[in-house]
C-alpha cells in the first residue's frame, strides 16, 4: 500500500491481508526534495516513480524493497508508468520539447526504447529548457 500516512513524501508498505494491523515498510520515505508518487508490482519487482525538483524518474526494487536501479526518462519532464509485459514495464514520457511518448523499459536487459512517439511540428534542437533555482 502507498501510503503518506506517517510519511508525508510517500511510503509503500506490506501489509498482512490477514491481519492488518501487521505491517512492514517495503520503500521508505525518500529524502527531501524526493516525493514516491507511484508503486507498481512489476514481475519479480516493484516500480517506483520518484518526483525529484518537478521532473520524475523510476527506481526498480526487489520484493523485499532493496534498490536495484534507477531508469531515467530521456529528459526532463514528466513520466508515468502504464502497465506491464512478461519481461518490461511502459511508461509515458513528455516534456517542454517533446510531445506524449511511450517508451518500454526491458526489466532483463535495462535498456528502454521508444514504443510509439508523435510527430514533431518543430526542431527541438533550436530550443533549450533549463531548470534553474532561485533562492
């Protein structure tokens, strides 16, 4: 369960379905600056979406809820997990520059690719986003 009960920058726990008041915490509260968002069971481990500084970005945990990586989206923007396969996670990915995508993240061979994106009406590459912050 995805909780912020306790936590307000998000939390999932495991909870005994038998006994409820029996639980345990799977992925801890991240650190400031960093709000879980999203869990998802994925295979043999859970998706995370973190919200880091405005952009977000997934880390991949066992079942016992140990890191063991993070997937970043091709920029800075935002992104969401969609569902699942046998062997990979989708996610939706857009940004400043670019228009809603859905890329597919192999859980085997950690590498992500492009599923299906929409056109470009303009050339990104005239145009720069920065993330800037002002005390």
């Amino acid at each position: 369960m995805l909780t912020d009960k306790g936590a307000p920058r998000g939390r999932l726990l495991a909870i005994d379905a038998k006994d409820i008041s029996r639980w345990r915490v799977l992925i801890p509260e991240g650190p400031k600056g960093f709000l879980l968002s999203d869990a998802r069971l994925a295979g043999d481990r859970f998706v995370a979406t973190w919200t880091v500084d405005a952009a977000n970005r997934f880390e991949l945990y066992d079942l016992e809820g140990r890191s063991l990586r993070r997937v970043r989206p091709p920029g800075l923007g935002s992104a969401r997990f969609l569902w699942m396969d046998g062997g990979g996670f989708y996610y939706s990915y857009s940004s400043f520059l670019e228009p809603e995508a859905i890329f597919r993240h192999d859980l085997k061979t950690h590498k992500t690719r492009a599923f299906r994106r929409a056109k470009r009406r303009f050339d990104p590459e005239r145009y720069t986003v920065k993330q800037v912050f002002v005390p």
